[in-house]
C-alpha cells in the first residue's frame, strides 16, 4: 500500500518543506491500549489526534505526531536535505511515506499539494 503515492511527489517541494522530517506522524489504532499508554507520556512533544482515517476493517486510526526533528536532517542555503539521503541507512519508511493520505497529509505535505495525480 506505500507505493502508491510516490509519484504524487515533488521532490523540490520536499526540499522545501521537510515537515515529514521536522515532525514524525504516523497511524496506529488503539490495539492494547496503545494510544492510550501514549496519551500518558508527560511530554507536549507527542501530539495523539483522532485521524480521518479508517482502515478496511471499519477502525479509525490516531494520529501520533512526534514533534522531534530527524537527527539526519539538514538545513543550508534555505533547503531541506538528507544526511542519509541515496544510503542503506535511510530507512525504508522514509522514501515510502506517505502511507495513505489523510488530514495531516493534506494539511502539511507541500509535495503532495503542489504534484498532479499519475495515472
Ligand atoms: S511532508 Fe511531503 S513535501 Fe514535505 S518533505 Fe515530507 S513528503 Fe516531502
Ligand atoms: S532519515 Fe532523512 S528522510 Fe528520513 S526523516 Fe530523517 S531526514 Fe527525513
């Protein structure tokens, strides 16, 4: 499912955003309490949000916004980049992401806002 939208980015825009770097989001249903467990953490770096995501199986995820920097990622001559960028090290959900797109999505990727849909 995380290849499909690939081509709807842009990789300039993502030079010029890294909001995906500067901020980690990513899904998770409450399975075990999960999100609960982390809706305890005494930090205002964690951000826990319903997301307008539903899976196939009818369950809604959250949101878990990590607001913590990427230590890989860069900043010069008012570009975004990657210390990891074209190396093993990378790791494989970074070049794959996003995964499905909702509200976080649309609200903050410039790639996916300034690309045309492929067919
Ligand atoms: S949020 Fe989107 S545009 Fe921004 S760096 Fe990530 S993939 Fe690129
Ligand atoms: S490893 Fe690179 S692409 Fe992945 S979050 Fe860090 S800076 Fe961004």
């Amino acid at each position: 499912m995380a290849k499909k939208h690939q081509k709807l980015k842009n990789p300039e825009a993502c030079r010029a955003c890294a909001a995906c770097c500067r901020q980690f989001p990513f899904y998770d249903h409450n399975a075990d309490g999960f999100v609960d467990r982390i809706k305890l953490l005494k930090t205002d770096r964690i951000i826990v949000e319903e997301s307008d995501f539903v899976t196939n199986e009818g369950r809604r995820l959250y949101r878990i916004v990590l607001d913590i920097p990427c230590s890989a990622l860069e900043f010069k001559n008012g570009k975004y980049s990657c210390k990891l960028y074209g190396t093993k090290k990378r790791p494989r959900m970074c070049s794959e992401y996003p995964y499905e797109i909702t509200d976080w999505e649309r609200k903050h990727c410039k790639g996916l806002n300034s690309a045309k849909p492929h067919k």
